[in-house]
C-alpha cells in the first residue's frame, strides 16, 4: 500500500511539473490581464490586492485544475 502511494504521488509531481513548464502559475494569470481583479481556475481562486500583487487560495489535494477565468473584471 505504501508503495502504490508513492508510486502516484511521484507520478502526480511528475505530471504537475510537465505541466507548469508548459504554462504559467494560475497566480501569474493577473500579470497579464491587469484589468481582471480576482480569477481562478477552479482549484486556486486569487486576488489581486492593493499593491497590485496576487493572494491566492490553497489548493486542495484532489482538484483538478481547468482553465483559467476572470471572475471580477475584464
């Protein structure tokens, strides 16, 4: 049973990095679309505060993150 937890959870960072190298953070989503005041992407929902930077939610361990929205803005 260990080992079959450790075989996913390897495999699930293995998935998750290839897929960060192929596009930006979710958190990064507001540097290009300055107008938009809070996104998500159906894991992270995230802000963007008074200095202009972006505060984010916690993921959780089973959600499967989709497309990036604006929720407020744009």
């Amino acid at each position: 049973m260990i080992a079959a937890r450790a075989a996913f959870a390897l495999a699930f960072f293995c998935a998750s990095v290839a897929a960060a190298a192929e596009e930006k953070p979710t958190q990064a989503y507001g540097e290009d679309h300055p107008a938009c005041q809070e996104w998500t992407d159906g894991c992270l929902v995230c802000a963007r505060q008074a200095d202009g930077a972006a505060a984010c939610s916690m993921v959780g361990a089973a959600c499967l993150p989709a497309a990036v929205s604006c929720l407020k803005g744009e």
